[in-house]
C-alpha cells in the first residue's frame, strides 16, 4: 500500500469515528442523571479507576518482566 492509500483510510476513519460521536451526543442519558441523583456514579467512577489502574500496574509489571528476560538473553 502507498502512503496516500493510508492517508485516505485514516481520514475516512476519523471522520466516521467523527460523526458516530457527533450523533451519539445528541441523546440524554437518564440513566446517569439517576446514578449522578442518587450519588451512585461516583461508585462507578471509582470502580472504573480502580481497574484501569489495576490494568496499568499489570501491564507495567509485564513489561518490565518482559525487558528483564530481553536483557538475560543478550
């Protein structure tokens, strides 16, 4: 594949993503307007941030695992 091929996949992606999430906005979710009433989306919040940053420490452990078996090899 040439470069422009890639530079035209590239945009048209974007500018679908673009417009998927421009259509998508337009919509009110009363189901986190209930959670955000009730105070129950900050459980959620935390819960997310937890595991991202459980996923985080994991993959940086493997990584670093990972460059340590790098180095024995060499």
């Amino acid at each position: 594949m040439n470069m422009n091929n890639i530079i035209k996949r590239i945009s048209l992606s974007f500018a679908a993503t673009l417009l998927s999430l421009l259509s998508f906005a337009q919509d009110t979710v009363q189901m986190a307007d209930t959670m955000r009433s009730n105070g129950k989306i900050y459980v959620v919040v935390t819960v997310c941030l937890v595991i991202l940053i459980g996923l985080f420490i994991y993959v940086g452990r493997v990584d670093r695992k990972v460059s340590k078996l790098e180095q024995e090899l060499k």
